[in-house]
C-alpha cells in the first residue's frame, strides 16, 4: 500500500483512515444521490454551465495543478507520450469548459417515457427513465475525463464517485471543485460529484467492495485496469474492453471511398478503441490494395500481411496468427485476403471484439448482410471506424464504449446512464 | 458430487465426463445462436406454435413423466405444498401449451429500430434490438418455467442452455423434446434449446464458468441459489432478489379500493414476489384501518404490528424490526402507522427491496411524489402489487423480476433478452 505523502495534497489517509473516508465519501454520495434524482432538467443545465465557467476563471489555477503533475510525471520517467495526453493548455482548458456546455445542451435523459401502454383491465403501464443512482468511475491519465465523467453523471441525474489517474490527481481536483462550485451555485448537493481524495491505490479496491452504496462501476482505462475491476468488483461494471476494428473492402467497394476511408480508420489517431487493426479485403479488390497500401505506407504505417498480400506489397512483414489478435493501438496494420463479405464476417467472428466493423462497398445487399451478421457493438457501412464515439455519434460525449452484451453498448453517454423504472396507474384494480 | 443414476436417464455423467459434456452443449449452444440470431420472425413463431401442438400431442408422455418426478419427490420427503408447485395435470399441460402460443403471438423483439437519428456530416445512426446470444438459465422445482424460459429464448432468437431444477427433471425432458420438435418442423436448429442432462449440481458450477460461451445467466429460484449465482459467475448475470413489497394507504384514499387492494396484494397468493409484506398506513388514514385489517383476519393473516395499531387491533402481534426486513411469502403481514407521504417514501427506502410498491391515494399530487420518490422497479398507484407480472404487463409471460439497477429492470420478458448494436450508414465519410 503506498501512501499519498505529497505535500498540499488535501489527504495522506490511508489503510483504515481510507476505509473511514472512503464509507464517509459513500454515505454522502448516496445522500446527495436521493435528491439529485429529483433535480429539475434547468438546475442541472444550470448546474453545467456554471460549472463551465467556473472552469474558465479557474484556468489559472487548473494550469498551475497540471503543471505540478506534469512536473512529478516526468520525475517519475512517464513516457513524453503519456505526459502529452495528460498536459493541459488555454486551448484544451476551453474544451474542457465548451464540452461541459456540450453536455448541458443535451436533452435530459431523466424523466423520459420509453414506452407505455395501458393492458385490457384498464391499469396504464409506462417504464420511464430514472438515474442509476451513485456511479463509481475509475479511470486512467487524462484529466479532461474527470470533467466529461463528472458531466455526463450530473446531466444523468446520478451522483459520482470519480476515481482518476493519480498522474492527473492535481488536475482533476481543481476541475472537481469547478464541478461543485457549478452544482452549489445552482442550489443542487456538491457531495453529487466527488473525488477519492487520495493517489493510494487501496481506494480502488475499498470502491469495488462499496456494494450498497455504488450501484455502478465505470472503469475507463487499459486492459490492467479492466480486468482487475471485473474480477474484484461486488458491484456490476458497465466495462469497456478492447476494440479490434476491422475495415472490409469488398468486390463492390468505390475505389476512392476505400483509399479514404482505410487511411482515415488506421491512421487519424493510432491509439484509440476505433482504430482500424485489421483490414480484409475481398479477393475480388484485390486491384484496389496497392493504392490503398501506398496511401498507408507513406502516412508511415507498417504492414503484416498474408502471404497473398506479400506478393503485391513486398515491403510488408509476414503476419502470424498473433497479429489477427492483437489490438496494436500503433502505426501497424494488419492485412488479409479474404473471399467475400462471409469471409470477413467470418473473420472478424473468430478474431473480432465486438466493438466496432465497417465495410466498404456499393452493394447493398452485400452491406445488409455484413451489418446483420457481424455480431459487434457498432456496425458501420462506408465510414471509418474512428466514428466510434459517444461526441461523434451525437452524444456530447461518453465515458467509454461498452463491449459488454447487456444495454448499455456502444457509447455511454448521458442517457445510457439511465435505467428505468415501471409506473402503474389504476383506479382499484386487483389481481384475479 | 451426486451421480444420476436413475434408469432411463439419458446420461449418468459426472466429474471430468461432465464437463467434456458441457463443452460440447456449449459449442452447439453458440453454433446454434449464431444461425438463430439470424431466424425470421415468421420461423420462429411456426417453431412456437409447433412446440405448443407438440406438448398438447405428448401431454400423456409428459404426465407420466412428471408422475416419476412426483414419486421420487414424495421417496425424498418434499413437502406437499412444493409437490403441487411440481405437479401437472391436463389442464397445466395445455396452459403450457397455450402460454407458447401467447410468446407467438407477441411481437418480434429482435430487429426493432430503437431510436434513429441522422448526424450533421450525414451519417445515418440507427439502434437495433439483437438478441443476447446464450442465455443460461438456472431455475427450480416448477416444470412450467421449461416451457416459458424455452420459449422466451426462442422468440427473442437466443439460443438457451437450461438448467432447470432436478425435481422436475424428467417433466422437463419431455417439454424441452417437445420444443426442440417445433425447432425442427420450422427448420430452426435444434440446439438453440438444450437442457442440460443430468441432475448432478456440479452443472450449475460448470455452468458460471462457461464465460465466452454463455453470454448471461439468468437464475430463477430462491436467495440461495440467487446468492451462490451471483457469488460465483464469472458471467454477467440478470438476477432477480426478494420482493419485499408494500402498499401504502394514504390518507387521502378511497376507503373501498383501500380494502380491496390490500387485501389482494397481501392474500391473494401469498407465495409470489409481488405480495405485499408490509402495510404502511398514514396517521391521517387510521379510520380506515378496523375494516382493512378485519378482512385480512378474516382471510386467515396473521398481523405483526407497532403499538398504535397494537391499540385498535389486540389480535396483532407486536412487530421487532426484523418484522419490517422479512418477505414472508406467507399469510403473515405487517403493519406499521406512519407519517404521511413522507413517512411511507422513507420507510420503503430504509426496509424495501426496490421490487415493487403500491400507494392507495385519490390525491394525484401526493400520488405522484410517491411514483416519483419510491426507487423501485415497479411503482403503482391504486392497483395491487400483485400484478408485478410479465404476463400481467402483456409481455406474454417472463422469466422473472430484476431487481438489478441496470437494464433489464422490473419484469424480464422476451422484449428484455434482447440487447442493440448501432447501424452507422455513410457515403465515404471519414473523421476529422
């Protein structure tokens, strides 16, 4: 257990103190949960927006933090990578501020009638949507993520418990104190968003067994991270695993799309879930792959391939079966022949992980098998797989992208932290 | 680890033998859903309705088979209330049979468009219903819940592996044979639904650790089995919990329905999740408490009561608070006088179970606070509590109440086993 001996920092507690916090920390959280369920839509867009601004006054402050994480990051010999996803500047501070504002402007999830209907004996049935109740949300490095979870929990009407990145500590404390000046100014309970006081690692586990009092974790973060939450937590996890994307160009592709489209889903942003990893191609365009292949290698993209794709590309590296596998999050793509869109389909079911597919293709109804067949959380016809995101797909943002089979998939936003409820109304019905 | 070795059962597997079997009951199983997700709505109703035929033309076959059940239940020394939960006759079978032709009817839950919208770069987003992919399903004693589980799996185009409880094990070979005989004659593969064969309880073991085969487990029976599922799985599970039940009589409502409604949702079966355990009574609602408790007694309940109503009622029994944690699921009721509105919101939060409550009112304000304030699946205004149902609802029927936060919450019917994946339609477009 390492101990959080920093000096300002707001706490050092830990081993028993931390459980004594961390308890204080829930009861106040489910407290502040009860009531900021009844919060008016307006309190909550209040709520936001001041809580925008208050982000835009504290720039300074929220700089200055960062650039204490910074300093120790570097000190602790963090990647130049790692420390650029974790640097702030005016810019990013401002879409910071303009994302919460995003959020406000959203239509609020809570209170919506998903569907009703009124049975044969008179009784009318609507399942409405209510919060989750209190969130716990663990999460890695980037201290604009305490701002979207911190967001996205309050727009949804939940409490949160946000657990971030110890890189990010002094960041995301003055970004949570934003929060709660933007909650208390809009006459709602700060309590509703509050941050583990503490780098101690112990506080990850104390929330795993907070069943009771966190209704729901939200890990956001490496594949680490992910699988020690889904094996110690008590409490049910909404997880985001990782994303093997593929990109199928078929026989029926537009020449054009396919260049544009596979450049795009390997190669705007490595590292994220969307990325493209493997790109199959029907042996039927197989006229289309040196295009697509020079466009690749002279953005600086390191093919594997089969040994078919070898005798057309010859600077590529054999793949093994490893490569079909792996999620590189890196300049690195993988390349198959294969024949037609089942053997895609079949591909991406023995290989894929069902978080996003595309295929490439002027052929609907090629494009209608491939989007009903290809069992994974998003599907996409002629676009790239870099889609894959809650602000892209409307949302405002998300806290990640769940793989998991049970709603909420695909990107959380607001509303998918939502669950419902079932109101009946009668006038003296009994059962028979 | 018991072995089965009655006569005539299709194996007598069991330690390693076992799990080699459930290997294989697990490939068929994902083979199966594979091709079954992909069912017409037209395929699977034929299959429903056949399997219904089918049950009505080996109803004798099924009766005597649940004979065997009933006589090695009686040599075991169960009790007669649980051997008439475990006992057909020809009226059960043919509701069996009805209750899959009811499932039938429903309309298709898979392929639905949840929601659509269309993003200012043109993409076309759609959310789709798909089914879950297998289903395990763990439940007891009740042969009927073969055919309601098996059948809700088949509408929703899940593949299921049951695991139904071993005192009804033969009853359910036949209704599964059955089912699996509509398979058949509507071209469905037959593996979809597969009973798991045998009654050694190493199984249910196997079973939860069968992650990347089994996709959800759903467990239908009492706490001990709800516990040990929730302990153990290693795969998301939708779990249905005690249903301590209240309904609140406030003051502002109408005497009759008062007293019809109570005594409904507390006697009308007193064995269900939807009874009523406790009865909340406003101050201001005392006058009506002699005649609502005079029909109760009447009825054969016995009262376990604070000391006010103590006063008016000498038969009660002074209640302890472990009175207002208990789920009876007998003719035992409690009955406590509180406070208004405010009073019946806090006792539910302190002593429910977020299953289902009920407010007695006349006054639509104090109505709707209630609906609003009480977190519970189902929440329902001058109605009994006993319609906490999915058949009620008109789902057909269901395989059980979630009282989980996250969705499917409330009655599970084959609406709530289906899952969404995301259809994103472009002409070439790239991200930014």
């Amino acid at each position: 257990m390492t101990t959080d001996t920093l000096a300002g920092s707001r706490t050092t507690t830990t081993g028993p103190g931390l459980g004594a916090e961390m308890a204080e920390i829930g009861r106040r959280a489910r407290e502040a949960a009860t009531a900021f369920a009844l919060a008016s839509p307006e309190a909550k867009v209040a709520a936001l927006n001041n809580a925008a601004t208050a982000i835009r006054t504290r720039a300074g402050e929220i700089l200055t933090a960062n650039a204490r994480d910074l300093g120790e990051a570097e000190t602790q010999g963090m990647s130049a990578a790692l420390r650029d996803r974790l640097a702030l500047d005016p810019k990013r501070v401002e879409a910071i501020a303009a994302g919460l504002e995003a959020i406000a402007a959203l239509p609020d999830p809570v209170g919506r009638v998903l569907a009703e209907w009124t049975r044969p004996n008179g009784l009318s049935i609507q399942r409405v949507a209510v919060p989750l109740g209190v969130i716990g949300i663990i999460y890695e490095s980037r201290p604009n993520v305490t701002a979207d979870a911190g967001g996205l929990a309050l727009k949804s009407g939940n409490a949160a418990i946000l657990r971030g990145g110890s890189e990010s500590y002094y960041s995301s404390r003055v970004l949570v104190a934003a929060l709660g000046e933007g909650l208390r100014a809009a006459g709602l309970p700060e309590a509703a968003i509050q941050l583990v006081p503490t780098r101690d690692r112990a506080a990850v586990g104390l929330m795993l067994a907070m069943s009771g009092v966190i209704d729901i974790i939200v890990p956001r973060g490496g594949p680490s991270l992910i699988n020690r939450v889904q094996r110690e937590s008590r409490i049910p996890v909404i997880a985001h695993l990782e994303g093997l994307c593929h990109t199928y160009v078929d026989g029926a592709a537009d020449p054009e799309k396919a260049r544009k489209i596979v450049l795009n889903a390997k190669m705007r942003r490595v590292s994220i879930c969307g990325a493209t990893e493997t790109l199959l191609v029907d042996r039927a365009a197989l006229a289309l792959l040196p295009a697509i292949l020079a466009d690749l290698r002279a953005a600086g993209c390191e093919l594997r391939s089969d040994p078919e794709v070898l005798a057309i590309e010859p600077t590529a590296v054999p793949a093994s079966e490893e490569d079909w596998c792996t999620e590189y999050l890196d300049a690195i793509l993988a390349v198959r022949i294969v024949d037609g869109v089942d053997g895609a389909i079949e591909h991406i079911a023995r290989y894929g992980s069902h978080h996003t597919d595309a295929i490439i293709t002027e052929d609907k109804a090629t494009a209608e098998r491939f989007v009903r067949e290809v069992d994974s959380a998003i599907v996409l016809v002629n676009a790239s797989t870099q889609f894959a995101d809650g602000a892209e797909f409307g949302m405002g943002a998300e806290i990640g992208i769940s793989t998991q089979r049970l709603p909420p998939r695909g990107p959380v936003g607001a509303e998918q932290l939502t669950t419902y409820k079932y109101v009946v109304r009668g006038n003296g019905q009994v059962r028979p």
